[in-house]
C-alpha cells in the first residue's frame, strides 16, 4: 500500500499505522477515499469491508453485498471459520480475508465498513474506521460504557462522517407509525412508557474450567480491551453479551431495541431519564454475569415514567389512549387511533424503509442517518443506566446533559472502564 501524507506532510506507512494502532496510538488524521463512491470498483458501487462476519454481522455483509449500490470487498474476523465461510458467501479470495482489523481499515479503496464485533470492540474499531475517513454502520448495542460512547458520537461529528448504529427498528413502519402517532399527540398527554426485554436467553455451567484455545481463532485480539481471563467456549461468540466485561446481556440487547423506541416516541434523542431506579437478579455461579431479570424505573424531566421488565416491544399510554408497538405488531386502544393520518403541518419524524439502504443513501448525501452515533450513544446509555441502578440497588440522579450522576461518585466510576494495554485510544 501506498504512504498517506498527514496534514503536516509527515508520511504514515503502512507499517507506521499498524505499530501506531497497536500502540493505542488510533488519532490518526483523517484520509477520505478517492470516492464516497467507490471509483475503482466495479460499477463504481460504494465499497464495504464487513469486520465481524458470525450471526449478525454475516447478515450485514450479505444485504450489503447484495445491493446493487454497494459491493463487499474485504472480510476480517478473529475466527478462521468465520472468514472462510464469509469468503465463500461473497465471492471473495484469500487476499481480501483479514484477521485483524487494522489490516482491513489499511485499505484505502474501501469507502465504508460495517462492523459487526462483540460489544466491547464496537467503539474502538469505529473511532478507528472514522478517524481513517470510513463511513461506519456499526450493530446495536453501540457501546460498551456511558463515556465511550460520547467518545464516540464526538470523533463522528469531529470526522464528518456518516454513522449509522444497528438499530433496525428505526427503519421499520410500523415503529415509525407508533412514534409519529405518539409525538402527534393521538394518544393525548403521554405519561407511562412500558418497555419488555427477554432474560437470559442461555443456559450457563455453574462451574468451569479454562479450555485450550481453538485453532484459528485468535482469542487474545477477541479480548482485546477486556481484562484477560482464560478461554472458555461459554464466553465467546454469542453468548459474550452474558458477561458484562463484553457487554450488558438482555438490558443492552433487546433494551437497545425496545428502548431506543421509547426514546424516539418520547422525543428524547438528545437527551435521557433523570431519575433511576433498578432491581435485577444476578448469576451466583457460572461465567455469566449480567442480570437474569430486569426490573428499571426511568423518570423524564417532563413527566413521562418509563417502566422496564420481563416482556417484549413498547407501549405508550397517555390520556386518551394507549399504543403497543413490537416486530410485525402494532395495537391500540382506541383502535380507531391507527386510521389517524399525519397532517402536512404535524411532526413528521425522519422515515426510513430499509436500514441498510439509508445508510448507503447518506454516504452519497452525506445527511445522517436515522440513527446515528449520537442517537445510538443516548438509547445505549439509557440501557447502561438501568444496569447500573440494577448494580447499586439504589435510586441515583442522572444529569443528561453533563452525561453524569449527580452527587454519586461510585455511579460515575461506572460510566467507564479502562481498556486493556495496547487497545486505549
């Protein structure tokens, strides 16, 4: 590869990029592609590296591989078998198969990345990818910590680039319709939001013992930031989000769907509760550590209570009426609030009909999208809230503006961790 000139004129190889990363030296000034739009690809589609490609992030990589907008170009994940599968679904050769990350966002004919990984690289791979001119489009829940991902949202702003966070739901009608009718006032004053969040959803060993390391899978780049703890099936892959060194379990998994929602219907993007109060049971034994059950009481500076619980989707109850929103549902009482049409001169909130699409439309607007870091950093913290209250067992103050508890030290040391030498940015 090519040297990239800084704005200084001091040259940065290669080499020099990899060595600085590992570092934790990640501020690299900002190189934007060629092209937003892809200029050296074929049909000169908009060029995507997928960094993560198990579950989800196979999904991902395929919607996007199959837009005719958009064309994978690169795959990297820290297991063998994920790559050469992910390869294989895409067309792609051993030369665009990457292990690390680093070598991926190397690459300056990729134009945008999407990133897949277990919830404790989100952040450090996307600042990464910004900071290298990358558009981003990172899965739900957006970040580990509270102050990671204001770290986030600020290096997006700062970078100029288009950030669209996971949360599909913002694209789908019939939440867009339950908000808009919400916002619109069709169920008069809103005071109650009900949110439904599944508990654990894997059973846990409530002993253990560490395991050799499979072949091809490089467990200490999976740890990455996260303290170093011995291998064990049970902590990687999908069930990492049962253990909060990686993430947050159901609160940050479905509540960063089911929340975000609530956030939207109360017209809260930009802000959160100011009041909290949690209760949640907790493994005694096993590798997991994320709560069993959830119980989260969340108070908005206008009134508005939000309850948090065992369940599934959102409702909204206000004076006249209530709407019930989840995948594929939607319900209200009275029903004839659903034929309610949205005046020109009412709140018309931002519509999106596919998530994927959206993203690819703002890379060439350079608009954000429906969801972008900013939003996805206050419904992840939203779901970091009721986590932390869950662990104090105890009603704290929330200050949504300086994104800090107010008079709670111990709360505030929880709004952030430290990242594991090399991974600090």
């Amino acid at each position: 590869m090519s040297s990239k000139n800084d704005r200084t004129g001091r040259s940065f190889s290669r080499r020099e990029f990899l060595a600085g990363a590992a570092g934790g030296a990640l501020a690299l000034p900002v190189i934007v592609p060629s092209s937003v739009f892809g200029a050296g690809a074929p049909s000169n589609r908009i060029t995507v590296g997928c960094i993560g490609v198990g579950g989800q992030g196979s999904g991902n990589m395929r919607n996007f591989n199959g837009n005719r907008e958009s064309q994978v170009v690169a795959v990297c994940d820290v297991d063998a078998a994920h790559r050469e599968k992910a390869c294989k679904s895409v067309g792609l050769g051993a030369k665009s198969s990457y292990n690390d990350f680093r070598d991926l966002l190397a690459r300056d004919d990729i134009d945008a990345v999407s990133i897949a990984t277990p919830d404790h690289w989100h952040v450090p791979t996307s600042i990464a990818a910004v900071r290298l001119g990358k558009d981003v489009y990172c899965e739900k829940p957006l970040t580990l910590t509270i102050a990671e991902g204001r770290e986030l949202a600020d290096e997006v702003k700062r970078y100029g680039r288009v950030f669209q966070t996971g949360s599909q739901q913002r694209s789908g009608s019939e939440f867009h319709k339950a908000c808009e009718l919400v916002v619109n006032g069709r169920i008069g004053k809103l005071h109650t939001m009900r949110v439904g969040i599944s508990g654990n959803n894997r059973k846990c060993e409530p002993t253990w013992t560490p395991e050799p390391v499979p072949e091809g899978f490089d467990y200490d780049l999976w740890l990455g930031p996260a303290p170093w703890e011995p291998y064990h099936t049970q902590r990687c892959h999908y069930q990492f989000r049962f253990i909060l060194e990686y993430s947050g379990g159901q609160m940050t998994n479905w509540g960063a769907h089911h929340l975000d929602i609530a956030q939207w219907g109360n017209q809260a993007d930009d802000t959160g509760p100011v009041e909290i109060r949690g209760k949640g049971e907790f493994p005694k034994t096993g590798l997991f550590t994320t709560a069993l059950s959830a119980e989260v009481e969340y108070t908005y500076a206008n009134g508005v209570k939000m309850y948090l619980s065992r369940g599934g989707g959102t409702r909204f109850e206000g004076t006249e009426g209530w709407i019930y929103v989840n995948r594929g549902k939607l319900q209200a009482e009275p029903e004839s609030i659903l034929d309610s049409t949205i005046g020109p001169d009412e709140v018309h909130l931002y519509e999106s009909r596919s998530h994927t699409q959206n993203f690819l439309d703002c890379i060439k607007s350079r608009k954000d999208p429906i969801c972008n870091a900013g939003v996805g950093h206050r419904s992840s913290t939203v779901c970091h809230l009721g986590n932390i209250a869950m662990k104090l067992d105890r009603p704290l103050k929330w200050d949504p503006d300086a994104e800090q508890f107010i008079g709670d030290a111990e709360a505030n040391r929880m709004t952030w961790r430290p990242r594991r030498a090399p991974w600090r940015l």
